[in-house]
C-alpha cells in the first residue's frame, strides 16, 4: 500500500510538474523615451558635463563616467548589459547597423503604445496623448479572452492616459496608472503603498514616480499570480523633457534595478519559473541634434523613431548584443509576446514576430 501511495504521488508531482512547463507567462515592459544611444553607450559626453542639463557635474561625471562606452552602459545599466545580455537578446544599436524603428510616424507616447501594444500604427485616429478611449483591441485585451488567460492579465504604468490606451472597461483588463490605488483583496503592502501614494508629492501632474507603479506591479505578481503583465515606467521620458539629463540617467539605472528584482522574483517562484519571459521596448526615441534635442520627440524631429527591443526567458537562445543588419519594427512586438505566450494572435494589420526571438 504505501508503495502504491508512493508512487501515486510521484505520479502527481511530475504531472503537476509537467503541467507548469507548458504555462508560459510574460512580463511585458517598457520604458518611456529611453534612447538607444544611452543604452548602448550609456552617458552622453556632451550631456553629462553640460550645467545646464545636470546639476552637481563632478559627482555625475565620477557616477556614471568613463572613457570606454562599453563599461559606460554597464555602469548605466548593470542588469541589461550582465544578465540579460548573457542569457537574452538586444536589438538596437545602430552603430552596428541593427535597427528597431517606430513605424507611425508621430514618434510620440500614445501612438508608440497603441503600436506596441496592437502589433500596429494607427496615425489616422491615434494623434495625440489625449486621454481618448482607444479604438483598437490591444493584444492584453486579446490574450485575456483567451482560454486559460481570463482574468489573468494586468497592466501597471505610471502616466495616467495608459487606462484608456489600453481601453480598461471595454477590455476587462485591469490597469493600475496614474495616481491610482491598488483597490481589491489588498495585500498589507499595498495598504501602505495607498497611503504613501497620498503622502509623496511627485514634480508631475499625471505621472507618478515609478516606484509606485514598480511595487504595486510586484504585489500583484506575488498575489494575483497574472500570466501576462505590462508594466510602463516612466520617469526617463518626463526628466528628458524637463532637461535633467542627471535625473533620467539615475531613473534609468533605477529601471535597470526594477527589472533585475522583478527577474529575481520570478525565478523564485515555482509558478514562474523558467516559465516567464521577459520583453523589453520603448515606446520612442529622441533627438540628438543640436544638442537641445534630446529632450523632444516627434514628427518633427526624425531621430525619435530610432527604438531598441529585449527578451530573456526560456525558449529565447542567448544570442546576446545582435550585431547583424537588420531592419525591424515597433509593430513586431505585440506578435513576439504573443509568441512566447503560445498564442495565435490574429490580427491581421499586425506585424510578424521578430523571427530570431524564439527556438524554433
């Protein structure tokens, strides 16, 4: 009998084994108006020492300066250009002739979003950041009709038009953004989170700080267990158009920080384990000339269509920095999450998966 016991139980445990290995999930991020050229070869000589754009200027220089722009990224972004650069992909430098483009051409947030979070542009009714409900069906709204995703989605993000890009009522995803509180079953952080939420002053109206929306995102993690989770930082973009290169350098190492705890955790946590893939974007780029250019984006101003991608997970081979010529576009994204999702996302206007992305 108790060999029977066992080996029944045994039989359970490889089962249920078995069953999470088949239950991929994804965490979909991305960061607001991060240029590639400070991901690639971290601070900007020419910003980093301008007192206009960064108080404090020898403190900055010994924080984040050196000669060589390779150990200048890795100073920037440690996580990125150790772990994920080692066990992932990154697409983007354009240096090496690998290119990631926004294929709208408004260049700025909300058509960047409906691009990556639809698979494409749509510069007819998407024109501005206008808190306007969206029109088009998101893959989060996709994914969540699917079977064994109900319910399973969320979404976080800390500007306050993301409710109605990714069109909350209609969609039945929940979306956390904003100066918005966690509301349900609440956990005793989140308690906290709510009431410290009232508490800090942030130095914008409808962004909040990204710490806020990174550990709100984390509750829900270790909670609610979600299959899918996107999740929008985005001090980098509102310190870029303030003209603080010293604070959107600090958020974007900040960031970097966000996605290695966020790595940290799912790895721990047998529900996500080798399960979870990561995928990384922006949403747009921004100017380089002159100098002033960086802060802005937009039709007007070319470079802001230059964007960078990521992905780490289980079935993405380590090919680390890609250095081939290649032309890819904001409109993949959406259709490469819903590859490592396994799901069938039928969207016609939809761009391909990014092929090199998963074993095949």
């Amino acid at each position: 009998m108790i060999k029977k016991l066992t080996l029944g139980f045994f039989l359970l445990l490889s089962l249920q084994v078995f069953a999470q290995k088949k239950s991929p999930k994804v965490i979909w991020i991305t960061l607001d108006g991060l240029r590639w050229q400070e991901l690639f070869t971290g601070a900007d000589s020419s910003l980093v020492g301008d007192s206009g754009y960064t108080e404090h200027l020898d403190d900055l220089a010994k924080e984040f300066w050196t000669n060589d722009p390779l150990q200048r990224r890795e100073i920037l972004m440690p996580f990125v250009w150790s772990t994920l650069v080692e066990q992932g992909q990154i697409y983007g430098n354009r240096e090496l002739g690998n290119k990631v483009d926004c294929s709208n051409q408004m260049r700025f947030s909300y058509p960047g979003y409906n691009e990556i979070l639809t698979g494409f542009a749509d510069d007819e009714n998407i024109r501005s950041n206008d808190k306007i409900l969206n029109p088009n069906e998101t893959l989060l709204e996709y994914v969540n009709k699917q079977n064994g995703f109900e319910n399973k989605v969320f979404a976080f993000g800390s500007w306050d038009v993301f409710p109605f890009i990714i069109n909350e009522e209609r969609s039945g995803v929940p979306v956390n953004a904003g100066f918005e509180k966690a509301n349900e079953s609440l956990t005793e952080r989140e308690r906290f989170l709510n009431e410290l939420q009232d508490e800090v002053i942030g130095p914008w109206g409808n962004v909040r700080l990204d710490v806020f929306t990174h550990h709100y995102a984390m509750e829900c993690l270790k909670s609610k267990k979600p299959k899918l989770m996107y999740i929008a930082y985005g001090e980098t973009d509102d310190y870029a158009h303030d003209g603080k290169y010293d604070h959107y350098l600090k958020s974007a190492r900040q960031t970097d920080d966000y996605i290695a705890k966020l790595w940290a955790y799912v790895q721990s946590d047998p529900f996500y384990k080798d399960q979870t893939t990561l995928i990384i974007t922006t949403d747009h780029g921004r100017g380089t000339v002159p100098k002033d250019a960086w802060r802005y984006h937009g039709e007007g101003t070319p470079e802001s269509s230059q964007i960078w991608f990521m992905a780490m997970g289980p079935n993405v081979p380590a090919l680390g920095e890609v250095k081939t010529n290649a032309q890819l576009y904001q409109n993949q994204v959406a259709a490469t999450v819903a590859e490592a999702l396994g799901v069938s996302y039928n969207q016609s206007k939809a761009g391909e998966s990014i092929p090199s992305v998963f074993k095949k």
